[in-house]
C-alpha cells in the first residue's frame, strides 16, 4: 500500500500516537474513531493502518509507553536508606512524574476496561511491577518499626490512588506549587503508615 504523499513514517507514526493520546484523554476510547485520529493527523483514516493494526493496540501502545517510561524513570530515581527516605522518595517522584503526563495517567487508569483480556494482562503486569516498588518500601518500614501498616497491598492500592489523585485538580499556577503539593501529599502518606 503506498504512503501518502508527503508523509513520513518517524514524523507521521508520532503524531498518530499524540493524537490518539489526546483525542482518548479528551473523549474516551470508546468515543473515538480511527477517523477521528486520521483527521487529527491529517492522513486519510486507511493509511493509520499502515502504523498500527487497530484501535486496542493503538491504547495498549499508549499504555505500555506510559508504564515504560515510568518503570526507567522510578528505576534511575535516587534510592535512599531507610523506609521512611525511601517512601518519601517515592511519594515525592509519583506527584512530579505524573503531574507532568495528565492525558497519560488518565488514560492508563481510565481506559483499563477497555482492554482485552491479554493486552490487560499485559498492563497489570507492568503496573505490578511499580506496585511492587512502593510495597516493597512499606514491608521494610513494617520490619524497622516505622511503620504500622496491617496489610502491605492494601495499604499500596491506597497510597498510590491517593497520589495519582492530584493529577484530577492540580493545576499549575494555582493556589498551590507542586512542591507545596509534594510536602502536604508527603505528610499525609507518612502519617496514614506511621508507627
């Protein structure tokens, strides 16, 4: 199948991905079409075809972007010593590196559903894997006694909810900095583990 003219696969493949990526933070996934992002990219909506199959893996593609980037950022962030350094550590890195991707985080927690059964699999084996991450912090302040924490999951589920929260009413320039932010957000995950 021949390429339209005056496209070029490293710019064209790109603005398929950030159009799709705003198109499915604006609308939802359901809600869009394959000729809506055609249009957005301005291709005819058959030449989408010719970088990427369909629809499901154009959202998986975004998601599994997002949670690659966000393993290989987590991974090069500082790791301290310490439960308490590290979770604060943790906490702080979730708010700016989400706080910088709003589209991204809502589509990688809005849009779960509305992957297949293995593309999801393959999404909740990444997330996993940060979960993981912030579990792992949290046994190790439960074994240094700085932490009272009854069920190491739970309590991971809920911190990580609670800091993905800020992505749905933060706003720069508003009545808060982000480091304002990071410091009350810091203070209420120490407090609801605390020993």
């Amino acid at each position: 199948m021949a390429r339209t003219q005056g496209s070029h696969s490293d710019i064209t493949g790109p603005r398929i991905m950030d159009a799709a990526l705003r198109l499915f933070a604006q609308n939802g996934y359901a809600a869009v079409s394959m000729r809506q992002i055609a249009g957005a990219v301005g291709v005819q909506a058959g030449a989408l075809y010719n970088y990427i199959p369909d629809k499901q893996t154009l959202l998986l593609t975004l998601m599994q972007r997002h949670m690659d980037d966000l393993l290989s950022a987590v991974a090069d962030h500082p790791r301290p010593e310490g439960a308490m350094n590290r979770l604060e550590a943790f906490t702080r890195f979730h708010i700016r590196f989400h706080s910088e991707r709003p589209d991204e985080v809502f589509i990688a927690y809005m849009e779960l559903r509305n992957l297949n059964p293995e593309n999801f699999a393959t999404i909740e084996g990444l997330r996993g894997r940060y979960e993981n991450m912030l579990e792992e912090i949290l046994r190790q302040g439960v074994e240094e006694g700085v932490f009272a924490v009854p069920d190491p999951k739970i309590a991971t589920l809920a911190v990580i909810a609670m800091l993905t929260g800020v992505n749905t009413w933060y706003r720069s320039g508003g009545r808060l900095s982000l480091p304002e932010v990071e410091e009350i957000y810091w203070d209420m995950v120490r407090k609801s583990v605390a020993a």
